[in-house]
C-alpha cells in the first residue's frame, strides 16, 4: 500500500457546526477516547468561547487526525515561558474541564508517521518554547515525537477503574474484589441507611439536570481547596457536557437515594463500552460510619456491570476512596515538551542544584 502524503496544516477555529461534522466524522473511524470526541471537544469550545487554532492532518483531502493547539504563556520558575497546549487553550478557568486520555483523534487507519508529521509542523513555527500534553497514556507516540531538548513529566497520576467483567465473572458480588476493610466500610455503610434497596434515578430532561447539578454545586462547595465548581467556566462546561450527553446517551446524570435519604449525585460517561465518573457530590452522612460516596460508586459498579460495560474508571486521582473501590489502574502522564532556551536551562539546573520538582 502507497502511504499517502500527509498535509498538516494549523489553521483558525472556524465554523463550529462545519468543525462539528468533520469531528465526528474523524471519531466514527477512530478508538479514541471520550475526551477526544465531540461530546466534549464542541461542549468545551461552546461553554467556555475559548478558540485555539485547529491541527488538521489529510491524506488524499480525508482527515486522518485533528487536535485543538492552544496558546499561553505559562508561569515559570523565572518567568514565563510561550507554551502550546494540546487540547487546552492555556488559560486556566477554561482548562478547568481537565482533559484526561489525551492525544490526536487520528483514525484507525492512520499510515505510520503522523506525529512526527505534526511535531514537524509545529517546530516550523518559532513562537514558542514549551508543548503541554496532558493525561497522556504512557505509551502515546506523541510524547516521544519530535527533536525536543528536554522532555519532562511533570505529573504522573493513576486512573483506577473497576473491572466489570470480573463482577459479572462474581455473579454480581462486586463486594468480593475488594479489600475486607472496604467490603466493612460499605456494608456497614449500608445497614446505616435502612433495609430499603438503594435507589439509582436518571436525569431525563435538562430542566431536571439543571437542578441537579445546582445541587451538586450546592455539595461541593467548601470541601476542597481548589473546587472546580466554583468557577463559572467549569459550570457552564458542566451543563453543557450534560446537554450534549442527554441527546446522545454518552453522558449519564444519577441521583443515588436510600431508606429516603439523599446519598448523592455522580456525573458519568458511557462511551464505547467503558463507563467513568466524571464528577460526583455527596450528601453529608448519617454519621461517621457512613460512607454515601463509596454506596454510590457500589451502585455504578452494578448499573454498568447489567449494561455490559467492560470497565467502570474513577479516572486520574490518587484519592484514598478511588484505590479502596478498584481492581487495577492505568497511568496517565502530565508533559512538558521542550525547545531549547536560556530561560528554560537556567530554571533546569536551579531545579537540579536546589533539588525543586518540575511540579514546583
């Protein structure tokens, strides 16, 4: 077979409906991940009015791969250094939405080369000195890609998910994967809440999802340092995420109730045969020993275990309550891609003789 030469062009946003159908049109040819289709590309690019230039790669005028490249100047430990974002725009609020399975939407059939047709495409502009992928998998060609002078991880987290074909291998008992003190901590839980079968509700209609995610809100404020939720940029991500997702079935929104109490909300994908919980609130518990969040997930587990699903991800996070729920992880990797500059060694060997992370 004649491998086709490949155009790979950086060009402005555009129409957003034209984009829309070229996206999907990609996707329907392409194993990418949730993150990568246009649930969430055109959710975040309506909700935040964010416009980073458009990475298009054809072959014989077909998209074979397409990635938004956003523009910032990142803080430094000197300074700030011009940096390229791939599929973020570099300006926080709006990259709040934390992308995670990250890369190019590139077709199944895709000819071998296309990431270093694109990094050859990127390098021929000289305006920037940093490239930030993040939530790539380990194995991503992309991060190898290109004639960087350093190459750096800056984070490294786990994406723990729970395997659902071992649940159905249990009959149902997903309890028995778990640790004793996590099958404990859950049925004593449980007996906190009554004899009453835990209750799992769909949102149907955006006027109940609106209320909903009011709440989830609502739940959330004050319990972390950094809440995404307060930040309008990620609400109005949020919303429209649902939206999107309630036409098409790829996104669920699940009020979880007990023995007429309110345990909680999760806000989850199902894409492909994998389930993951995005976002999730809890309702305070009954007391100490109550553990809404963990009965919630228990409730997931088996919601996508009789739909069919294959894996149900908690995604990245090393939290405590994502470990005790799972049965194995993947790994996904935060980069920092880059060229050569005076600013940018100085700041390398300030970090190697003061022993600084690159996180810092």
């Amino acid at each position: 077979m004649v491998t086709p030469a490949l155009d790979v062009r950086l060009s402005a946003l555009g129409d957003q409906s034209v984009l829309g159908d070229r996206w999907q049109g990609l996707e329907a040819r392409s194993q990418a991940s949730f993150f990568l289709g246009w649930t969430w590309m055109g959710a975040w690019l309506a909700s935040t009015g964010v416009r980073p230039e458009l990475l298009s790669v054809q072959g014989e005028g077909q998209d074979i791969a397409l990635a938004l490249i956003g523009r910032g100047m990142a803080r430094r430990l000197l300074g700030k250094a011009a940096t390229l974002y791939l599929n973020q725009s570099g300006h926080g609020p709006a990259d709040r939405s934390f992308i995670e399975y990250n890369g190019l939407l590139m077709a199944d059939d895709a000819p071998d080369g296309v990431e270093a047709a694109v990094m050859t495409q990127l390098f021929a502009r000289n305006d920037w000195r940093v490239l930030r992928l993040a939530g790539m998998l380990p194995d991503a060609l992309l991060a190898a890609a290109g004639r960087f002078h350093r190459r750096m991880i800056v984070v490294q987290s786990p994406a723990y998910f729970v395997d659902l074909d071992a649940v159905r291998a249990a009959e149902g008992n997903y309890l028995s994967l778990l640790s004793a003190n996590s099958r404990s901590q859950i049925r004593r839980s449980m007996r906190e809440y009554g004899e009453d079968d835990l209750k799992v509700t769909r949102a149907s209609t955006m006027a109940e999802a609106d209320d909903w995610l009011a709440e989830m809100a609502v739940l959330n404020a004050g319990r972390h340092a950094d809440n995404a939720w307060d930040e309008p940029l990620f609400r109005a991500f949020a919303r429209e995420l649902v939206s999107r997702g309630l036409e098409n079935d790829e996104v669920e929104l699940l009020r979880m109730k007990q023995g007429g109490h309110s345990l909680g909300y999760l806000l989850n994908v199902v894409y492909r045969g994998r389930a993951m919980n995005y976002q999730s609130a809890f309702a305070p518990g009954l007391s100490s020993k109550a553990k809404p969040g963990l009965m919630c997930h228990g409730a997931a587990v088996a919601r996508y275990a009789d739909m069919g699903c294959g894996l149900y991800s908690l995604l990245a996070g090393d939290d405590q309550y994502k470990q005790s729920l799972s049965t194995g992880h993947d790994v996904l990797q935060w980069w920092n891609l880059e060229r050569f500059s005076p600013m940018l060694e100085i700041e390398h060997l300030l970090r190697l003789i003061f022993r600084r992370p690159v996180s810092a």
